[in-house]
C-alpha cells in the first residue's frame, strides 16, 4: 500500500498542475501563509499547486492581492471534480 505525504496528496489532487497557468509543477503555495495560520496552515484547500513564474508573480505582486483569485480559482476546479 502507498502512503503519500501531504504535499502528494495535494499535488495530485490538481493532476501537478498550476491552478492559474495549467503547467506542470511540484512547488505548493499557501494561500493564506503559515505566519498567519500558524496551527492549521497545512488544511485542506489552503494549499494549492503554482508553477514556479506563478508563484513568483504572487509573492511579487503580494500574496495578499492573489488571494481571492487563487481561492476562487481552487473552488472552480473542486466543483469540476
């Protein structure tokens, strides 16, 4: 039986797939950031899956400023599954 880590699990969740962009990626982003969420950064549905020009263009641009694209964004593809 295969055990996957969290990160795993939310990789394959979106297929490794950027949920901005569509390309291929293994790097995760937190959509709210643990310094913020110190004890529940990790739940579900607050991290989702960015390529790397992605997920330098959030924290370039600010985290904040992405944050109710990027949930909006993770609810469109849950409910497409």
């Amino acid at each position: 039986m295969t055990t996957y880590t969290p990160k795993e699990q939310v990789l394959a969740k979106y297929r490794n797939r950027c949920i901005l962009c569509g390309r291929k990626t293994e790097t995760l982003h937190e959509i709210i950031p643990k310094s913020q969420l110190p004890r529940t950064w990790k739940r579900e549905g607050n991290r989702v899956p960015l390529c790397f020009m992605c997920h330098n263009k959030v924290h370039r641009d600010g985290a904040s400023l992405w944050r109710d694209r990027l949930e909006s964004r993770r609810d469109k593809i849950a409910e497409a599954d």
